[in-house]
C-alpha cells in the first residue's frame, strides 16, 4: 500500500474514532445532568409536609418526594406533579410550590416527588421519559396505597408533561393531566434539536449519538411517544398548556397531541416568552385554569 494512502486511510479512521468518541461523550452526559439541589421545601409558603419514600414500579430505584394534604373539605383527588429534565420536585422555572399552595388551599392533597437522577432520588441515568414513566407510576402506586378509594390528576412539566402522558396511558386511575409544554416523541425531537444542545454539525453527530444512546443506557427514543400515548389515554382529558413562545419545545409538538382528540383535549397557547413559564408569567390566570379543569374530573 502506497504511504500516501496509507496515511489517508489512518487519517480516516481516526478521524471516525474521534466522532465516535465525541457522539458517545455527548450522549454520556445528555442522559447523566448534573443534579439540581433543593433550595426551598414546603414550609417556606405555610405548608405542612410530610417527606416520603417509594419504589419505581421497575423496583431499581427509590424516589424521594413531599406529600401535601390539602385543606378541609378534602379532595378525593390527589395531584401528582412530574417535573422536567434538569429540574427537581421545585420546578423552579413553573414556580411548582406556588402552584401545590393554591392546589393545597382548594383541598387537593399533592405529591411531588424527583424523577430519578434527581433532587434526592437514586439513579444515575435520566432517560427523557422512557425510565421514568416507571418512577411516575410508582408515585401513583404509593398514592394508590395512601388513598385506595381516591383519584389521581397529574400535572406535567416538559419532560414531566410527555412522561405523564404515557404514564396515563397505562394507569386507570389517573381521572385527566394537565399536560404544560411536552414533546410529542422523543426521537424527531432529539434529531431536530441535538445540533442546537451539542454545538455539533448534525453531520455525523446526530446518528452517531441516537445510535449509541440505546446500547449505552438502556434507552430506546422510539418509545417515548406521547402521540401513540394519547390515544391509549383518550377518551380520558388532558388539557395542554403551552407557549407560542417557547423555543425550547415548540408549540408544534403540543398540537400534534391535542388535535388527536379535539373533544376530550384542549390547548390553551399562553404567549409568554420562555419554557414552561406560563405560570410565573400569568399565576392567577393559570391557576384559575387548572382548578377549573381539575374541578370537573373530581366530582
């Protein structure tokens, strides 16, 4: 082999060992986000909690969460909360404790509770909704457990939105969520977006890190979507909230959802700027919207 081609040809090779190697980093770290602490707890608004303990329903993790009993007269309905990637119980960005404080004085007990590789949880994969539907039927099994004759809601944030969606699909229990800026499925998302997360052409990054994910961690993309989720939850409400605003997840993707089933789901477009912000930007008005929608599926 003449040296010229043999020095091609190692060039080549390296040059592939090194996408490789920057695709399997990238994806490394994607589904391994550093943990984000817990800086306020339930005490801080004049709420009472109790701090508990429960399985996934996979049984490989422990998940850690508050569980808050709303005021007199009670609900029947207890309020799961689901936060998104990054985030923790707080939801810092949706101000959730402020929400589980207006949901407590209307007389919904609540749960909020970290998402594995979160907050207080154990775990050291986040897998974008496909493990933690398990972590989110677990919270629904302990609630199940503390009230057998209740109901559940569940309020989703991004990631939580999309998670809460599939976790419905397969739990009888859950009456209706309120679905606030999910992504429709996981793998367009992740085809169109990784370029804008890594900084990396999507050329050759993109296929390489969707094809090393899976064998890495365990995750399969294809099976976090929230569209063949929706069906299975119909005819069963879900009421979306999502920003026309939002450029980290489209509104595009809350349509995509809502339009299978136009008589059960709704969507409400917010026109904040930001994601999963159309809470702090609007309290009353949203609280006075989910309230409203919770109030029709515990009667």
């Amino acid at each position: 082999m003449a040296p010229i081609v043999i020095v091609i040809v190692s060039a080549v090779l390296a040059l592939c060992l090194l996408s490789i190697g920057i695709a399997a980093f990238v994806g490394w770290s994607l589904t391994h986000p550093q943990r984000s602490p817990l800086t306020e707890t339930p005490d801080h608004y004049g709420i009472a909690y109790e701090n508990v303990q429960f399985p996934s329903r996979r049984h490989d993790v422990s998940l850690q969460g508050w569980y808050l009993a709303g005021a007199e007269p009670r609900s029947r309905m207890t309020v799961v909360m689901a936060h998104g990637y990054r985030e923790n119980r707080l939801q810092s960005p949706s101000q959730a404790l402020p929400l589980a404080q207006f949901l407590v004085k209307q007389g919904y007990d609540v749960l909020m509770f970290d998402f594995r590789n979160s907050g207080n949880s154990e775990g050291n994969v986040t897998s974008v909704g496909y493990f933690e539907k398990s972590d989110l039927l677990g919270a629904m099994d302990w609630v199940k457990t503390k009230k057998p004759e209740g109901i559940i809601g569940i309020i989703g944030f991004s990631m939580g939105a999309t998670t809460a969606l599939m976790a419905a699909a397969e739990e009888p229990s859950v009456a209706g969520i309120v679905a606030d800026s999910p992504f429709s499925q996981l793998k367009p998302y992740l085809q169109e977006n990784l370029p804008v997360w890594s900084h990396l052409p999507n050329f050759p990054f993109t296929p390489l890190i969707l094809n090393i994910i899976p064998p890495l961690t365990g995750i399969d993309p294809e099976q976090v979507d929230a569209i063949k989720a929706a069906d299975a939850l119909y005819p069963r409400p879900a009421l979306f909230i999502h920003s026309v605003n939002d450029h980290s997840i489209p509104i595009s993707n809350s349509e995509a959802i809502a339009s299978r089933h136009p008589d059960k789901f709704e969507l409400w477009k917010t026109e904040n700027e930001g994601h999963v912000r159309s809470h702090p930007a609007a309290p009353e008005a949203y609280e006075t919207k989910v309230a409203d929608f919770l109030g029709k599926l515990s009667q």
